[in-house]
C-alpha cells in the first residue's frame, strides 16, 4: 500500500477496490453528494466500483482510512482546479458514519501541508457550497481566507477561500 500523506489519526492512500461497499455506502446517498462537483449519487456498487478503477489515474483524489480500525473514513482532495489557471484546490469528504469527529479538519490540514511542502505550492483555494454550512466552517477552522462567491469552477457558484504558507 503506497501512502499519499498520513496525519495523526489517518492515513491517506490511492483508492483500492476493497474500498467500493464502503464508498458506494456514502456515494449513493443523495444527503452526501448533494455539495460535491459531481452531487449525483452513485446508483449501484458496480458504479462504484468502476469510479474507483478509473480514480488509480487521478492521484489528487484520494482514500482517507482510520489508522486505529483501516475503516474508510472519507477522502481528500489536493488536485489542480478544473477550469483553473494552474490553481490547485483542497477538499475532504467524511463518510456520514464518521462525521463531526474532526476528521475534514484533519484531513484539510494533511493536504494543505502536502501541498505547500512537497508540491511547492504558494496558495491553494477551497470551492464551497454557500448552503453546506459545515465545510464552510472547516475552511475557517483551517485558516483559509474567504475571497467571495464564484462561478468559475464545477458549473456552480460557490464560496471561494485560500490560504498562503505563513512565513
């Protein structure tokens, strides 16, 4: 198993097939990917399954799993914006089973220092929906700069914050 990044309690690998019940658990409920980019839920496990095949050629979409249970607990996001100008984006998934834990902060501090440490990055934005209210709040709690509303990205206007690295 390759390791993208760990953080106290995570480990953040590529997605693997023995991830799909677990994902396709979340993805197909509508509550849970009503504020992704793609809010459309997964309608069946086979569906699920051929994501995760087509995820091994997207490295900046990765599996978050519990370091204490291996559990799938969610994903995270450290990729280039679609649509962007050479601007990179965080962002975090937390499975509903594991949610308000602490786990999307944890999961966004883990990315954003990949992302200034080993990508050498000298900001990254976060894109969220005004209505989810819980993201929102991780943002702030990541000390990441709200820079107003935007429709550039995903087809959908969304809150738009970034972070720089501290000197």
């Amino acid at each position: 198993m390759s390791t993208v990044f760990e953080t106290e309690r995570l480990v953040v690998t590529p997605w693997r097939d023995d991830h799909a019940e677990a994902a396709h658990a979340a993805y197909s409920q509508p509550d849970f990917v009503r504020y992704l980019g793609n809010p459309v839920p997964h309608p069946d496990l086979a569906h699920t399954r051929a994501w995760i095949a087509r995820l091994a050629d997207h490295p900046g979409f990765s599996a978050v799993e519990s370091k204490a249970t291996g559990e799938l607990v969610g994903a995270a996001i450290l990729q280039p914006l679609p649509g962007g100008d050479g601007e990179w984006e965080v962002g975090w998934h937390v499975m509903p089973a594991h949610q308000r834990q602490g786990y999307a902060t944890e999961i966004g501090r883990g990315a954003i220092a990949r992302g200034f440490d080993h990508v050498q990055l000298h900001e990254i934005y976060a894109i969220v929906r005004p209505e989810n209210a819980a993201s929102l709040a991780v943002a702030r709690k990541l000390g990441m700069q709200p820079l107003g509303r935007t429709d550039r990205y995903y087809g959908v206007t969304a809150e738009l914050f970034v972070i720089r690295p501290t000197a």
